[in-house]
C-alpha cells in the first residue's frame, strides 16, 4: 500500500506530469491516509492516463458486440489497472500521427506497435518489449521472386511514414521508396493487393492477419529480424518508466502469452488454396446454411460465428460430406454421437448442424468454470479428439504443471498424448494430438474471416 501512495503521487491528475521522487517524498504525508478523499473532506479526482494508440487489428479497434479490443488495448487497461487509474484513448491512423501527438504532449504514452529502435531511441524512450517480429518485403505472389537485396532495385517502395520500415530501408543503399503520411500499413497492403503499388514493408503479425483477406499477397524478402516492439514515451518520465516495467514483469509471467495467442494464435497456419477456396464458398454455399447456424448456435449459447466456421473445418459446408472412418454431414458426426441426439438422417443439413451445435455445447459444459474465449477452444477441441482424450490431456497439463483451463497452455500439451512416454500412462491411450491444436487453430482462422458476413445479428 505504500509503495502504492508513492505511486499515486508520481501521477498529476488527468496527465500523469511526474514530480521527482524526493517531492513525491516530501508530499507523501498529503497523499496518505484517506486515499479516496482529499485533505479538505472533498473527493480527490481520479487520475487518467492519457495513451495514444492507432486503429488497427494490432492495436485498437471495436469488435463485432461493439466491445473495446484489441493487443495493445488490453495491455494498456492492465497496465491502468495496475496504476489504479482509468484510461482515456487518443486513436490515429497512421504511426506518423501517433508519434507526432507524442512528441507534441498530448499523451503519456504511445501503444501502436512501435519497434524499438536507435533512431526512436534518441528522442523517446521505450517500455520493455513484449514481441518479437520480422519486417518483411510484401508485394503480390505474381510479383517477380526477389532473393537478394540487389533485387530490390526498381522495386517501388512505399512504406507507411515515421514507420520503422523507413529507417530499416535507409540503411539499404541504392534503391528507391517514398514514405506515405496519409495511410498507415493497413492500407498499404491492400493498395498492393489492388495492384496500386509494387510493394509495402510490414511487420509478420499485421502481414499474416492481412493476407488472409487479401491471398495474393506474398512475403517476398525478409529486410531485418529480431524486431522488438514497445511503449514508447517521452524522455525524462523515469517514474513512469519504471512503473511499465514493474508492471510488465508480472503481466509477462502470467498474461502476455495468454493475450498473444488470443489474438493472434489463429494465425499460425496459413494455407492459400484453401483461405482462397473458403472465401469462395462464402459466397456460393454459406447463404443457404446461414439461418441454420444463427438459430442453432443461439439454442445452444454458442457464437454462431463459430459454429459456422467449425461446420466449414469438418465439411466444407457439404451435407454429404464422409471421412474414410465413417463420419457424415455438416458437423461430420460419428453415428453413436448422432443417435444420442436424435438425429435420423446425417445427410439432413439442419438435422446435422443442430446436433452438432448441442454436442459443442456438452463439451464446452465440461470446462464451464472457464471464461470465453478459451471456454470456446477447449470445447472445440474436445469435439475433435474425444471427451476422453481430452480429459487426459487436463490431467497431463497438471503433472506438468500447466494450465488446463488456459487454451495456451493446452495447446502445447495435447500434442503429447501421441508421445508414448506420456500416452502410456493415461487412462485412454495414444491419440492423435497434434489433431486438435490444428483443429482449433483453422476454426479460429474461419471465424476471424467470416465475422463480417454475421454483422448485425
């Protein structure tokens, strides 16, 4: 609690301008006792960090139920919590706006993905890093190959201004870009998939996010690695400096794994014959299906978003889809599955689907105590390798001391139910492990792509 009204008094209400520490000190009798009221009876007013953030998959942005979400907007409001202040977001469109508001005063610190580098070095200072990345050439798959820097000459270039990409580019001689102040790497990246530009520079996370909306994309050279992103703020605001890093060593431990996979695990696979081939059937076969999936996800508390993007993992949206070991239908169900729930024909879509809707809310039942989204995965994968396996594999992540109601967790114990040092001591065996990791992953990758075709439900 005391280190905590130290704190409280680094912060001048609504700015967060920081006292040196020996005033901080000299006014701690002031900031003691009655936290809630100030020295005259009358409420103290709360204290507000100002954060400049860019609108972005990456960073900030509203969700479909028009909720507040996003990387560094989760970060930030842990961060304020940890503070004990409430938060007031500045959105931009562009880094360049981003950094210009900071270097102008109007915030306390920057959240947009910023890289850490020597050049924002001599100007700003920088929280911890909390991701590494790669900045990668992007231009259309149809682009010529380009494998050396030599090949980057004639190449147009446009990179998004007071970006890092510029000064990664600066230090390549003999080739020319231009800096765009009026769009932000976003749109650069579409303006390359419309063919309005050769290339654009961006970083892996927003690269991966992108082409799967845009599949003609392609990474064409790797221009630096080991890019770690940070906070950046002004110089000379040490208190401020060392609270984000205070903060981040235990958010680290227990959160940031957690955040990144929420955000970004769908991510991981990226296959172009088939993101291509879905956005098509989006378009020739989920209109016949969508009515179905709104009402029997709604039925069964389930997102219909992610019914819809599951039933497209084990079908393709075909009702008379069969794997070789015997499952059918929409939701590919096993015939002892389908009998339990009633069901008398697997190849009747609505049948198929509403079934599989209630067999996903029986597996999402066993890990009820867990919050969503991670509620959502496990049931999922759950669905995919057996209530059995699944209940081993809990069993598995505590030995190991995991987490078996974190899906970040999960997912790297699954894979082990196919080791037999592991298997041979479970109540149900070896099983294909890796299965229902990719299983998840593809689902959620589905329901990221189709969440505009389910607006407005």
């Amino acid at each position: 609690m005391y280190m905590h009204r130290i704190y409280s008094c680094l912060m001048i209400t609504r700015h967060l301008l920081l006292f040196p520490l020996l005033l901080c000190m000299m006014l701690l009798s002031s900031c003691g006792g009655d936290e809630s009221s100030s020295s005259s009876g009358e409420p103290a007013e709360k204290d507000i960090l100002t954060v400049l953030i860019i609108n972005s998959p990456t960073a900030y942005y509203y969700d479909r139920d028009d909720q507040l979400a996003g990387p560094e907007y989760e970060m930030t409001q842990s961060f304020a919590a940890y503070l004990g202040v409430e938060v007031e977001y500045k959105a931009y469109d562009s880094t360049f706006q981003v950094i210009d508001a900071l270097r102008n005063g109007e915030g306390d610190i920057a959240a947009a993905g910023l890289t850490i580098n020597d050049s924002r070095k001599q100007h700003f200072d920088f929280g911890p890093a909390y991701q590494t990345l790669e900045e990668k050439l992007v231009c259309r798959r149809d682009f010529r190959n380009i494998s050396s820097v030599e090949d980057l000459q004639g190449v147009e270039i446009v990179v998004s201004a007071d970006s890092s990409y510029t000064d990664t580019l600066k230090q390549i001689p003999g080739i020319d870009w231009q800096a765009d102040t009026e769009r932000n790497t976003q749109a650069l990246l579409e303006a390359v998939a419309e063919r309005e530009l050769d290339c654009t520079v961006s970083d892996t996370t927003l690269f991966n996010i992108e082409r799967r909306y845009h599949t003609e994309l392609a990474g064409k050279y790797t221009l630096a690695d080991d890019v770690k992103l940070g906070w950046m703020l002004k110089k000379g605001n040490d208190g401020l400096r060392q609270s984000i890093e205070e903060w981040f060593a235990e958010y680290s431990k227990a959160d940031l794994e957690q955040m990144l996979d929420r955000y970004y695990g769908y991510v991981e696979i990226f296959d172009y014959v088939d993101t291509h081939k879905f956005l098509q059937r989006v378009d020739t076969r989920l209109k016949q299906y969508k009515a179905m999936f709104i009402d029997a996800a709604q039925k069964n508390d389930i997102d219909p978003v992610l019914l819809a993007a599951q039933s497209y993992q084990e079908s393709h949206w075909n009702r008379k889809a069969k794997s070789p070991t015997g499952v059918r239908g929409m939701m590919m169900l096993t015939q002892p599955v389908a009998k339990s729930l009633g069901v008398k024909s697997r190849l009747d879509a609505k049948e198929n689907i509403y079934a599989g809707a209630k067999f996903l809310a029986k597996m999402k039942k066993m890990v009820e105590h867990v919050p969503e989204p991670d509620r959502s995965w496990l049931g999922l994968a759950a669905y995919n390798v057996g209530r059995g396996h699944f209940r081993d594999a809990q069993s598995l992540a505590r030995k190991l001391g995991k987490d078996p109601d974190k899906w970040s967790d999960m997912k790297t114990v699954l894979p082990l139910l196919s080791e037999k040092k592991y298997y041979k001591d479970l109540r149900y065996g070896y099983a294909r492990g890796n299965e229902p990791v990719t299983y998840v992953t593809r689902i959620r990758n589905y329901q990221h792509l189709l969440q505009k075709h389910f607006n407005g439900l």
